[in-house]
C-alpha cells in the first residue's frame, strides 16, 4: 500500500503535457544538430536543428549551452521511442509573425542578413519567419546576378502579409527609390549651372558617359570630354573612374556636364598664335574632297584648301597628303567669332604676295573657297 502511495505520489509530481503546449526546459546536452532539455517530464525533449532555425548553417553548440533555459512547445509528446518532440522556431515564428504585421502596418524598415540566393530573388528570416524578396524588388534596376547578396545584411520593407498562405513578401527597391528622390532633391538644391563638382563615372556608351554625381546623373557627351577630338569615348574613360566636371546646364532633372574648362580653351589666345600671315606646323586630322583639316593644336583645327595644297594643281587632297602627316602653311583667313582659320601651302612659295594683279585675284578667290568650303563643311 505504501508503494502505490508512493508511485501515485510520483506520478502526481510529474506534469503532464500535450501537443502544442508551451513548455519551459533545461539544456542538459548539445550536439551539433540535437538539443536535449529537461522538461519536468517522464522524458526529455529533443529539440533538432531543424526545429531550433530555418538557417542550416547553424552549429547549435554554438547557440546554446548546458544550463541554459529556453521556452519550447511540444509538436509530439511521443516519437515513437518515449522522447517529446519539440521546436523552437515555430514557436518563435508564431511570435516573429506578429512581429511581422506590426512592421507591414506601420511599414516598418527592417534588417537582416541574406540566408539564401534563389533562381527568383533572396531570401532572409526575421524572427524565423522566412522573407522572400522577388528579383525586380531587389533594387530599382534590372540585376542579373544576385550571388553578390549571398551573407549581405539588406533593409527591406514587408510588401506583402499573408500569414495563412504563410507568403510573406519584402520590397527593397522602394527603399532605393526613396532614397535616390531624397538624393536627388538635395542635389538639385545646392548645384547651378556653371558649379564645379566631383562624380563617378558610371557608364560608357558610344556617345558619352553618364556620371553619378551623388542623387543623380549627368551627361558628359562626347563634344564635351575634351578641347581636342575624342575618337570613343571607352579609350578616355573608365566606369569607377572620378572626374572633376563643369555644369554646363540644368533642364528639368536632366544634367549636362563638360571638361572643357574656359581656362584651358585653346582659342583663348588664339587670335595672337595663328594671326593672319603667321606660318604654322599642324598635323593632318582628316580630309574631304574639298580640302584636308589640319589639328594646329588640341580644340583648333584649320582648313587647308585643296586650291591651296600646292603651287600645282591637285585633284584630291588624298593625292599628295596622309592623315597624320605633319604639314607647315601660311594662315590666310583667321576668323575668331567663328573659330575658322584657313590655311595655304601655295602662299609660302610666293616671294611677294600682291606683286602683281593676278596673283593677289588668285588668292582672293582662293581665300574665299576656303571659306566657303569651311561652311560647307560646318553644315554638314
């Protein structure tokens, strides 16, 4: 009789549990995927890695240690073999997904680590409920290779709740976009035209570069990267590269920008280095049918005439000429307003320019085909 008593006696001491029940235990072993607590049961709990996270990569002897107490809730109160089963995750899910409405409500920005790159976006946990962020809510341009978010702590807002479907939606674009306005607006507050201002250059096309100037975009087409000519634009600069650039001018959100600083024109003094009458040596840029431009220097260039190439007459400029060829010649024209300056080999083998009617008639009609041929050439 007094065994019985003892054994209801025990019996009594020992709770009873079952499924779905929040429990409090005592970590008496860890393994690396297999937690075991003392429940105040007949049996212990097995809590295994896979009901403990949804991050596989986690050691759970790193997490927790014999001794430590934790709030669990029963899924089995017999495996099988006399042992409860239990999980921790879902139980922090169940708290995580109210979490998660309090933060889709009031729109919440969050924090978390990438856990997964999938074909279709990342995936992240807050409070062990799983986030999926689609691809076209990564950022707010196209990206097509999301490996570089693999272990990357992103912020993101919930776009989309659906605890029953268990769908859970983040939106980091949003964010970015937001951001960007923000950026934007500074931006456009603080710069004119005419400013001097640092950016990055972010890409190369065969017209010109666009560079981040930190809340927006400017062109710097191909006109403007240099006095002198640019044959692509790929060959002077690099996407990375920083540049130091002139606002030309402001339109609406769009903005464009030069390297042609005032101070380095090289028509500035111009008027005094190719003065009509001065001989000059430049370097055949290109040519035409009607005439060869010569580069005197970097940003100015002259017409040389084909009526003015030689003393003898020449058909083409092609015949007796070479691109990169350098060439020594009289300036006959000079006309700054225009930035034209026309140039004649032929006057260098007169001894006297107006010696007599004809020869000054021949350089006059000449003088004014070159300028003719400059326009024609300007047009088109």
């Amino acid at each position: 009789m007094s065994e019985l008593t003892f054994e209801q006696m025990l019996e009594d001491s020992i709770k009873t549990i079952h499924a779905g029940e929040v429990v409090e235990g005592t970590v008496i072993d860890v393994k690396e995927d297999e937690i075991v607590l003392n429940i105040g049961y007949k049996s212990d709990g097995i809590l295994t890695k896979n009901e403990y996270t949804n991050d596989s990569s986690v050691d759970l002897t790193t997490v927790v240690k014999p001794g430590d107490t934790m709030e669990v809730k029963v899924l089995k109160v017999n495996d099988g073999e006399g042992q409860v089963v239990l999980t921790y995750k879902r139980l922090a899910a169940d708290r995580g997904n109210k979490r998660i409405e309090e933060a889709y409500n009031s729109k919440e920005v969050l924090k978390a680590t990438v856990t997964q790159v999938l074909e279709g976006g990342l995936s992240v946990v807050v409070d062990e409920v799983r986030i999926f962020i689609p691809a076209s809510l990564v950022s707010d341009t196209y990206e097509k290779d999301l490996n570089k978010y693999a272990g990357q702590e992103i912020e993101f807002v919930i776009s989309e709740y659906n605890p029953k479907r268990r769908r859970y939606i983040g939106d980091r674009r949003q964010l970015i976009a937001a951001r960007k306005a923000e950026l934007q607006a500074e931006l456009f507050a603080r710069i004119h035209e005419g400013d001097v201002v640092e950016g990055v250059v972010k890409n190369v096309t065969d017209f010109g570069a666009f560079v981040d100037l930190g809340g927006a975009d400017g062109l710097l087409h191909i006109s403007e990267m240099s006095w002198g000519r640019v044959e692509h634009p790929r060959k002077v600069f690099k996407v990375g590269e920083k540049l130091t650039v002139l606002i030309k001018e402001i339109n609406g959100n769009k903005v464009a920008l030069s390297l042609k600083f005032e101070d380095a024109n090289p028509w500035k003094d111009a008027a005094d280095k190719y003065a009509i009458g001065k001989v000059v040596t430049g370097k055949v840029a290109r040519m035409t049918d009607f005439g060869a431009f010569i580069e005197l220097e970097p940003g100015v260039d002259a017409l040389l005439h084909v009526s003015q190439i030689s003393k003898e007459h020449v058909e083409k400029p092609s015949d007796v000429l070479r691109v990169g060829e350098e060439v020594t010649a009289k300036v006959v024209d000079f006309n700054e307003a225009d930035r034209k300056i026309s140039l004649s080999i032929k006057a260098m083998y007169a001894t006297d320019r107006f010696s007599g009617a004809g020869d000054a008639d021949e350089v006059s009609v000449d003088i004014d085909a070159v300028i003719a041929a400059q326009e024609d050439e300007d047009a088109e």
